[in-house]
C-alpha cells in the first residue's frame, strides 16, 4: 500500500472516532441504528426501501415484527435527517407512483440517499414497568449494488485487476458483450506512450461493454462509476481500462491508467467507504435470483461471481489497525434477500431460498463474517399476483395471477419449476453451459398493482415483515 494510501486511512479512521464519539453521546438519549440497503440491477431497491417504510409506518400487515405485533409501537413517522447535506429518498414520490390509478413502477435510484423513520416503542419484558416509552431511529441509507461491488478493488492493483477483468470478459456469457471492446483493445501497446485520444476510446469501448452487460441481465459489473458516472463523467478518473500485462514505462498509457485506477479509488471508492459504508450497522442485499435464471446459465454463474465479490466487502480483515482499535462500526447483521417471490406460487418458495443459499455458500465460507448474524430469505416487497391451482395431466400446478407487462393483459401463469436441487443447477451454470436441458424457468414481467388497503395497513408483501424483523427487532425491544 502507498504511503499516501496509509496516510488517507489514519486521517478516516481518526475522523470516525470523532464522530463516533459523538455517537455513542446521542445514542445513549435516543437510539440510532443505520440500515444499509443495496442490490444488484432490477433486484427492486427502491420498491423494498417504500414498501418497508410504508409497512413500518402502517403495520397492520406486519404480524411478523414482534414489536408490532404485541403493539409496543406506539407511534412511527418519518423525520428529517440530521446529515442536512445528504440527498433524501423521495419516499413520497415512490409511493404516489405505487398508489396512483395507473400505478407504475418507480424508477431506480442512482446515488446514495437517506431516509428516518422514527419510533415510540414500549420496551418489552420486566423493563417495561421501569421505564416510559423511548426515542429510537431507523437510518435507512440507500446506495447502488454496483457500488458495493467496488469496495474490494481496494486491495487490487491495476495489473491484478486488469488480469481478472480481461479473464472475465472472456466467459462465454460476457463475451458477445465485450467484442466491441476487445477489438479496440487489439491494436493498443500499453507500453506506447499516453495517447488522450487512445485513452477515451479504450474507456468508452469498456463502459459500453459493462452497460451492454448490464441490459443482458448480468451482475458482476465494476467500476461501478463506469455504468452510474454522475457528475464525474468524462473525469480523468472515469477514463481508464484494463490493459493486458507487461511493462509499463514511465509516460506510457498502462502508467497513467494505474494512476487513473488509484485516482477511482481516492475519489469514488474510499469517500463511499468512510462516509457511508464504514458507518452502517445493518445490511440488506437484495437479489434478481429469478431473473438470473430466466436469463440463463450463465448469467446464474455470473449472479453467483458477483455474490462473492460482495461478500469480499464484509469481511472483517479489511478494517485497518487504527479502526479496529478505535472500535470501528461493523455490519453485525446481514440479510441477503431473493426479491419477486410474487412471481412463483408459494410451494416454490423454499426451492428460491435454497438456491439463494446455494450461490452465496462459498462466498460465505471464505467472507468469514467473525460474529455477524447472517439470513437467507425470498421475498416480495410488493405483492404484484394473486395464486391459484390449475390441474394438468394429473398433476396440480400452481399459478400466478397477475397485470404482465406491458401491455396490462390480466393473465395466470406458471413460469416453470425452480431446480429441485440447487447444486445441480449451479453445476451446470458453471460447466459453461448456455441453455437450461429442459426449457428453464421463464419469469415474465408483471405490473406494478393496484393497491387497496383497509386504513392501518401498508402495501400486501411477503416475507417482508420477517425481514424487519431479523433487521430491526432486537434495536425495537
């Protein structure tokens, strides 16, 4: 590590005693705890962070949350966030989108947003006759999976990750997407001197593969900046590739594209780390697994790939000395979520489970979490179907009902059957192949519903009550 790098940790690592102190000051009066939630590409961020919060301020459908459901909550409502600099989710917005008459899916967040939810709650057991109602915080920060997938090029360099992100593109299900790329990459010398010119189009060439990647349903996609730039598009530090190894003289394209690589780290990389991630004491991971496997084999390896690399940025090993130390906040509770339960009968549910559980096992095995509490479930965090049965050759089937995109056409469908058993699948996905034997499973887009809601209740769901639960119930006791 650069000397300048360990520098730049010492001064983080400092900053957040400080304010932890401050922390642990105002935690002891009212309770705060931060909610990190993040997902790969169409996992439905932005329809969980809504539909929780709605589900959190009316609780009717939220049995599963003990403290709802023994009525210790006296009282939730949002309130404005202490960190006035920071932009806010536009909950309001999101549900005026769920709740109009021609309802529609919101559209997904692109950047870091917060949002408080704040809470009355009785305390429960013997404490409760020794003291009133307390204040507690629900911080809820927002930010793109793909930025996630970027923490663990903190302990890459540019030639290493070159080597992966070169050997990645060769697998069979990214390989159509980055031929445009590869032949730009053809007749470039790293070792040539800097071309500006050269620079531009070898980094427009791999945003574009990593953006055609993306439309394809994949999900191990870094720099994340190279798909979300914002306000650095056309920077120095959004302006690199990976190179094929070999020297790299002093002046030469590879020597400024290792500067460019360190340059992403400082300027996009670390500011997310120590103002965001570093800071959060809960994870939810949201993840298409029905998406992954509507794409395909290979996009499931591709899922299961991506999956790794996020469990890379829990791993204890990476804080620095100081912060550990100091007591650096650590993520002690993680959920890793499959989304669009809604889209397969109920009976398929445990089968969605096991293969979330299937892709993240050894990534889990290697991320050691050293304590963290971790849980696999499927989900829906908007109900969008109803069930119900159809009998074919004998056999019961379950459907599902509902508006499919995009025209609106009411319909009962049966995607297919999930794999029986999960390895199996994941064996073949690794084995190259580029089509399921037996036709797959289809997961067709449905609609956003049309909600309606006895006063008291939040948006139908599934599941996500015990979500909150595994998140939040033991900071809501």
């Amino acid at each position: 590590m650069r000397i300048a790098d360990i520098a730049a940790d010492i001064v983080d690592d400092i900053t957040r005693m400080a304010e932890g102190v401050q922390d642990q000051a105002s935690q002891m009066f009212e309770p705060t705890l931060r909610l990190g939630v993040t997902g790969l590409s169409r996992a439905g961020k932005t329809v969980f962070i809504a539909s929780l919060v709605a589900n959190l301020l009316d609780r009717g459908r939220m049995t599963g949350l003990v403290a709802a459901a023994e009525g210790r909550i006296e009282a939730a409502a949002l309130r404005p966030h202490p960190d006035r600099s920071a932009p806010r989710f536009e909950w309001e917005a999101h549900m005026d989108a769920l709740r109009a008459k021609d309802p529609h899916w919101p559209e997904g967040t692109r950047h870091v947003s917060r949002l408080r939810i704040s809470f009355r709650v009785r305390p429960s057991g013997w404490f409760s006759g020794l003291s009133g109602p307390r204040a507690v915080h629900l911080d809820i920060v927002d930010y793109p999976g793909e930025w996630l997938l970027d923490l663990p090029l903190m302990n890459q360099r540019f030639p290493d990750w070159s080597t992966r992100a070169l050997g990645d593109a060769e697998a069979p299900v990214r390989a159509p997407h980055a031929a445009g790329w590869r032949a730009a990459l053809a007749g470039v010398d790293p070792a040539a001197p800097y071309d500006e010119a050269a620079a531009q189009h070898l980094a427009q060439a791999f945003a574009g593969y990593l953006k055609a990647a993306k439309t394809a349903g994949l999900s191990g996609l870094a720099p994340g900046r190279f798909l979300m730039p914002g306000d650095l598009e056309g920077s120095p530090a959004l302006t690199f590739a990976p190179l094929p190894g070999g020297r790299a003289p002093r002046g030469s394209l590879a020597a400024e594209f290792d500067k460019r690589f360190e340059a992403y780290k400082s300027a996009v990389i670390r500011p997310f780390f120590a103002d965001h991630f570093a800071r959060l004491d809960r994870q939810v991971v949201l993840v298409d697994v029905l998406g992954a496997l509507d794409a395909g084999p290979g996009a499931l390896e591709d899922l299961r790939q991506a999956l790794g690399r996020i469990l890379e940025a829990f791993r204890p090993g990476d804080a620095s000395w100081l912060a550990r130390m100091l007591g650096a906040r650590r993520i002690d509770r993680i959920l890793f979520a499959a989304t669009k339960a809604d889209h397969i009968h109920h009976s398929q549910h445990d089968r969605l489970t096991g293969m979330l559980s299937e892709l993240l096992r050894e990534g889990a095995t290697r991320a050691a979490f050293s304590g963290a509490k971790t849980a696999s479930m499927a989900i829906a965090s908007l109900r969008a179907t109803t069930e119900t049965e159809t009998t074919r050759d004998g056999r019961t089937i379950g459907l599902v009902r509902g508006r499919l995109m995009p025209d609106g056409r009411e319909a009962a469908v049966h995607p297919g059957d999930l794999p029986e058993n999960p390895a199996d699948a994941l064996a073949l996905a690794r084995s190259g192949a580029l089509e399921w034997p037996d036709g797959g499973f289809r997961a067709p887009p449905f609609q956003a519903p049309r909600l309606t809601a006895r006063p008291g209740e939040g948006p139908p769901h599934i599941r996500l009550d015990r979500a909150a639960q595994f998140l939040l119930g033991d900071f809501l006791q």
